[in-house]
C-alpha cells in the first residue's frame, strides 16, 4: 500500500490519515505501507513527529512503514528529533520502495498479484 502526502500536514491532517489508514491496512491486511514525502515541501519537527506516529500505529497492526523521498534539509531535521528513528525504514525513492516491498512478497508491482 502506497501513500502520497501532498500538501499541508500538521496534526489535524496527521489524525485524519492515521485513522484512515489504520482503516485501510486493517481491511486489507497490508504488511507494508510506503509513504512517499515528496509533496511534503518542508518537514518540521511536528510534522516529523507526527509521521513518526503513524508509523507507530501501523506497527501495533504488525504493519512495516517506509517512507521515501526525504530531502536532506528534512534529513536533518528528522536527525535532530529525540525520538528513535528505525535506519531501515527510509528508502530514496518510491520506486526504491516498490521495489523491496514487491521483492519481499513476491508481488509484482504491476498486476498487484
């Protein structure tokens, strides 16, 4: 499952999608979920955080969170956040992404199968 965030994303925004995506991964039973920043124009500590804590709520559903096209001045910020950030769970690029998820499950990104 793949998320694009675009736009304003503050903690209002942050509720509405972490519940909806919570909804989403729960009815599909999703085991990866890729969320891509690059519409994201600047990563602020808030924000940072509350992307954090989607990716918490996702893994109490046992739900592996990437996110992908981090900048490097959002890179330092998130660098500089006091909260444990997991090393494996940022990739470069959604194609990057798409690419471990799929070979993780044998999927192929294209058929959806």
């Amino acid at each position: 499952m793949a998320l694009p965030l675009v736009g304003r994303f503050d903690h209002e925004r942050s509720e509405g999608v972490r519940e909806k995506l919570l909804e989403a991964v729960a009815a599909s039973s999703a085991h990866e979920v890729v969320i891509d920043v690059t519409g994201l124009a600047s990563i602020d500590a808030t924000i940072a955080s509350e992307l954090l804590r989607v990716s918490r709520a996702l893994a109490l559903l046992g739900t592996k969170t990437y996110f992908t096209a981090i900048s490097p001045a959002n890179a330092l910020t998130m660098s500089r956040l006091d909260e444990q950030l997991p090393p494996e769970g940022f990739l470069r690029n959604l194609e990057q992404a798409l690419r471990l998820v799929t070979s993780q499950t044998g999927r192929s990104p294209e058929s959806g199968t």
